[in-house]
C-alpha cells in the first residue's frame, strides 16, 4: 500500500457534529485511511489515502458535493 496526504481547506465552518459526518462519508471511500479535522484549524481536513485507489481530486469533489465551498492545499 502507498500512502499520500491531502489538506483540504474547506471555507465554512463546520460544527463538531459536521466535521464528523464528513470525516466518515470519506473514510467509507475505498482507499481512504484517516481523514481528519483538528480543533485548532478547524477549516483544514486532512486526509490520509491510497493514491492507487482514490486521488485527490476525487477526494475534493467529494466534499464540495455536500455543499462546502473547499480548495487543495498544496504541502
């Protein structure tokens, strides 16, 4: 397995409630290890995957298709 990281920014804030629920719609994607929130950058979501199996545009679309205005970050 090959891993790679992504940050995602995503402009809104999202409550503890939100964060949780995007971090488990994503973490059912085949490929994707551990995306997580941190409470003291709350608009930045990364995300550990497989870039055999998923990339990180898909990973982007996935969260701007619930509703969230989010860009890369490149690191």
């Amino acid at each position: 397995m090959h891993l790679a990281d992504i940050l995602i920014h995503v402009n809104e804030t999202l409550g503890v409630t939100e964060q949780a629920s995007m971090e488990e719609e994503l973490r059912k994607l085949k490929g994707v290890i551990a995306p997580r929130f941190n409470n003291q950058t709350p608009h930045l979501l990364l995300v550990a995957y497989d870039p055999q199996e998923i990339d990180s545009y898909n990973l982007l679309i996935r969260v701007k298709a619930n509703g969230y205005n989010a860009q890369l970050v490149g690191m």
